[in-house]
C-alpha cells in the first residue's frame, strides 16, 4: 500500500520510511504547506492539517505533529517546539534549563490520518532528559540534546536506539497496526 506523508520536513520521511516500509506501506513524501493553528496541543493541529491536505488531494494522507515536552518549564516548548527551534536553537533551550536539576522531558508524536470523512489519531511518547549539552551528530532537530530514558546517549548518538524508541516510531507503529494486514 501507498500513503501520502504531508510534511515540509525531509528527517521525518526518512525515519517514517524505516518505521514503515518493513511492514509494507510505502511513504510518499507530499511537500505541502498547511496552515497549523497556533493551539497548545499537537492533536487539534494534526486533525485540521489533516483534513485541510485531504480536501486539497483526495487521497489517503498522513500528517504528523511532534513536540518536545520539558517538565521544568511547564511543558515548554512544547506546541511551539518548530519555532522555537528555529529561533533558539538547541543552545537556547540548553540556556534556560541552566541552573536547573530536573531535566525530564517527554518527546510527543501524533500522526493523523485521513481517508475520507473520519480523522484517526495515534500518539507516541518517549520520555527523558535534556542533556547538559549538545552531543552527537545524527538525526535532526533536538535529537543531540534529547536523551530517553534507560539510555545514556543522546537521539544524535545513537540513531538505531531513536529508531527503536522513538515517539515517532511509536505512533506509527500504533498507526500501522490500526491499519493491519488488510489495509496495509
Ligand atoms: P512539519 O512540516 O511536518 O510540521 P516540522 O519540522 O515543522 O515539520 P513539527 O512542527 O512537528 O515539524 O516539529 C516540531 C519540532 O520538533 C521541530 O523543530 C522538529 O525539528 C523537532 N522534532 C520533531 N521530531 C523530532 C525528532 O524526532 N528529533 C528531534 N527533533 C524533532
């Protein structure tokens, strides 16, 4: 089976290629821009994406809105991690957590998928910690300062460890299994 993968980001087809092609789905990358509301939770922007890139193709789509979660800042940045990305950087979110102990974070991943009238949702959570530093260079994004939990290297270090737990890897693996054999 082929799906539409509606994103403007080139890492996340990669990895959604690894997670998904050994199960027989084949990710097609639709670069498109829809418009995310700025909202606070990942799922409401997933949902309207969603619908929004369906009623431009017609055809079976997914999108996928992810967000890093750090506890001591209140679940900042959270909905807005893109932007403060872009802004910050890696060494902004390093330079407001110095100082601070508590370093748990969790990376969230909501894939929604459109076929016709319904949306359906699958999340995926990895929980972990920001590193006192920037360390590794695979990957993308906040990967090299990303650790999960039980590890002690960072998504950039270990890029086979980010396949295996990843809040990417566990939608989608959520996702194909609500597709199954029959679907997929
Ligand atoms: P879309 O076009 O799919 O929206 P995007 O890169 O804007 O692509 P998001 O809004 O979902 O995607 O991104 C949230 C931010 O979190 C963005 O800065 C990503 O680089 C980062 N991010 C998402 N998944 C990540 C991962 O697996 N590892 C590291 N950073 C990640």
């Amino acid at each position: 089976m082929r799906l539409l993968f509606a994103t403007g980001n080139e890492d996340k087809v990669r990895e959604a290629r690894e997670i998904l092609e050994p199960k027989g789905v084949k990710v097609e990358h639709l670069e498109i821009d829809y418009p995310e509301p700025q909202v606070d939770d990942l799922e409401t922007v997933a949902r309207e994406g969603v619908r929004y890139v369906f009623r431009k193709t017609g055809e079976p789509v997914f999108v996928e809105d992810s967000g890093l979660f750090v506890d001591a800042l209140n679940g900042f940045p959270g909905p807005y991690s893109a932007y403060v990305h872009g802004t910050l950087g890696n060494g902004g979110l390093l330079k407001l957590m110095e100082g601070i102990r508590d370093r748990r974070a969790t990376f969230r991943s909501v894939v929604a998928f459109c076929d016709g009238p319904g949306v359906s949702v699958h999340v995926g959570e990895v929980e972990g910690e920001i590193a006192g530093e920037r360390r590794g260079t695979a990957g993308f994004g906040y990967d090299p300062v990303f650790i999960p939990e039980g590890t002690g290297s960072t998504f950039a270090e270990d890029p086979e460890g980010k396949s295996a737990v990843s809040h990417r890897r566990r939608a989608l693996d959520s996702f194909a299994e609500w597709m199954g054999p029959s679907r997929a």
